[in-house]
C-alpha cells in the first residue's frame, strides 16, 4: 500500500478508521512474518510505510475523540486538564485581569485621601 492520506483519514468515521488500523496491523503482522522467514518479498521500506500508515490512523483517532471531548465541555465551567491551554507554568499562575485591578480597603483609604500630586510645569 502507498502513503495514506491524512486528508482522507479525517473525512472517516471513527469505525472506518478502527477497520483501516486493523488492515494495516495485519499487513505489517504479514510482512515481519516474511521478513523473519526470509522471503525475499519483505522490504524494510515497505515495513517501515504501513508503520507510519498506524501511526497516522491512530493520531486521526486521537484528534478526532480530543475534538469530541472539546466540544462536549465547551461554555462548561471545569475543563480536564487534558484539554485545558498548555501555555507555561508561569502563565497558569499569573494572576488575571480581575484579580490585577483588585485593591485592599487600605490601599483604597490612601488612594482618596492622598490623590496623586499635580505639579504646575514652568514653561
């Protein structure tokens, strides 16, 4: 079999996709089962294709029940943490926008009694 398209993949169902692995698996089965016995048939390029073939189902079938799972807990309030933003670990823990413009009721007291100076600028 040649190089599988990913294109093609992705317009399949998740059970063609499950029949495709299962195609490919047994092709690869067969063709380690002639390399071992020797025939002259089995080709490492060939072996080495149907691998990268499985490999690109399986990444189908993982994007495909990721984008199920987005989807089912999209506008929810809690996310698995699978599926949440990378971003760094840093980023995670930073404070955001709300918690920023927060201020304590001390700050809040020196801030109306002690507004901020204005100077008259000589020009």
């Amino acid at each position: 079999m040649s190089k599988v398209k990913n294109a093609e993949l992705r317009e399949k169902s998740a059970a063609e996709l499950s029949q495709t692995l299962d195609q490919y698996k047994r092709e690869l089965l067969d063709l380690k089962v002639q390399q071992v016995a020797g025939t002259a048939a089995a080709k490492g390029g060939k072996i080495r294709e149907v691998r990268k073939n499985i490999a690109r189902v399986l990444t189908t079938i993982t994007q495909q029940t990721r984008a199920d799972a987005r989807a089912k807990y999209a506008g929810k309030k809690h996310i698995p943490k699978d599926l949440r933003v990378k971003k760094t670990r840093a980023l995670r823990r930073a404070l955001n926008k709300h918690e920023l413009s927060r201020k304590t009721v001390r700050q809040q007291k020196k801030d109306i009694h002690f507004p901020a100076r204005e100077f008259a600028v000589k020009a």
